[in-house]
C-alpha cells in the first residue's frame, strides 16, 4: 500500500547502486540482485490442490496492459475496503498510477493459462535516508493464501535486499485496521520502523493517530 513521491525524487549520480540497481534490465537484475539459486526458482506448486503456477519478475512498463489490469483487481479485491476506512481514501486512478511507476518491479505468480493470481511489487529505493528495498504491495487471490506463498514472495524481497548493497533492510507500509496482514509480517520477523508515524498532539487540543505503520525486517549482506 505504499504511495508514491510524486514530484519529490532526488536526483542521484548514477554511481549510486540504488540508481544502478533501478537502470539495470529485467535479465540483469534477476541475475544481480535476486540471485535465485537454482533455476527451478520460477515454478511452484500448490501443496492444497497440487496445480502448478509460475513466478516472473518483470518492471512495470514492460508488463502488458492486461497484466497490469490484473494486478489492479487483486489490489481492488483485497485491500480496497481498508483503503476506503482510511485517511487516504481509495482513489482508483491515483493508485493505478503509482502501479505504473517506472521504476517498480513486479513478481508476479500466474497459472498455468498465464492468468495473474498473486504478485508482490518492489523497488530499490531511500526512505528517509535509508536504502531500502520497498514492498509497495503483497496480494494473493484467495485461493492462494494461507498455503506460504506470501513468505515465498517476501523471501524474493530479502533476497534482492541482501544482494543490492549498502541495502540492509526490507520496508513496507500496512494499514492498522488490516490484523490478517499485520500478523502475516509480524509471523515473517517484520518489527514496527523508527520511521514509522506517533500519535501526536495538535492545535486546538486535537490529536493525530495514524491508521497505517510502517514495517521493516533486517537483512545481512549476501
């Protein structure tokens, strides 16, 4: 659920390794920075129903419409009512947009027909300084849950965490009023960030309470 910076990305030399990591291609960056140990790493089977899926990682503006659009439904389908309860709001075109970001990579989980049924979206990136890579969204279809696919996906995260220094942690952002979720990454070893929001007083005698957290989990180097 993380939202985008629109406007406010600084500019880095492209010595930068977070920079470089972001340039790199698709092939370069499975090879570089994912580093799957076998290559056997695109397939996976259902241990419920035994039905065989298939994991890609692909950047944003080389997916096809239609797999964007998928994407976009499983966001609408499983998080939509905890955007509508929050301070955000759902705002359908404004998220399709921060799905088309540049620089954000997809793995994406699809069926033997070649259907989306679940991804998880990343990207390389400073967080208040910190060089993190950024879980900007996790969702599976409810087929899919509950049978460790989702620590699968996280894995992959990690992986390209531990193998894209100085990045030494993964982050993401969870909203408060989803416990399924929030207990999915605390199980997962993600811990409440410095960086993330405090209940603070206002003017006028009124307080802010966040309704999201943010998440990290540390990595080692690789």
């Amino acid at each position: 659920m993380k939202a985008l910076k629109q406007g406010t990305k600084r500019r880095r030399a492209t010595t930068d390794p977070i920079e470089q990591a972001n340039q790199k291609d698709d092939d370069a960056f499975i090879k570089e920075h994912l580093c799957p140990t076998t290559p056997a790493w695109t397939e996976w089977t259902s241990p419920k129903t035994q039905n065989k899926f298939s994991f890609g990682l692909i950047r944003s503006g080389n997916m096809s419409a239609e797999d964007l659009k998928a994407c976009f439904r499983l966001v609408e389908e499983t998080s939509k009512a905890d955007y509508e309860s929050s301070s955000v709001g759902w705002k359908p075109a404004k998220k399709m947009a921060e799905m088309k970001s540049a620089e954000l990579r997809y793995i994406t989980v699809k069926d033997v027909a070649g259907s989306i049924c679940g991804f998880t979206s990343l990207m390389p990136t400073y967080e208040e300084g910190q060089p993190v890579v950024y879980c900007y969204e996790i969702h599976l279809g409810p087929e899919l849950q509950g049978l460790g696919l989702g620590k699968i996906l996280m894995g992959f995260l990690e992986s390209v965490a531990a193998n894209t220094p100085p990045i030494k942690k993964v982050m993401l952002t969870c909203f408060l009023s989803n416990q399924r979720a929030l207990g999915f990454y605390q199980n997962s070893g993600f811990e409440k960030d410095e960086i993330s929001p405090e209940p603070r007083k206002l003017r006028f005698g009124k307080e802010f309470v966040p309704d999201y957290v943010i998440m990290s989990k540390a990595v080692g180097s690789r």
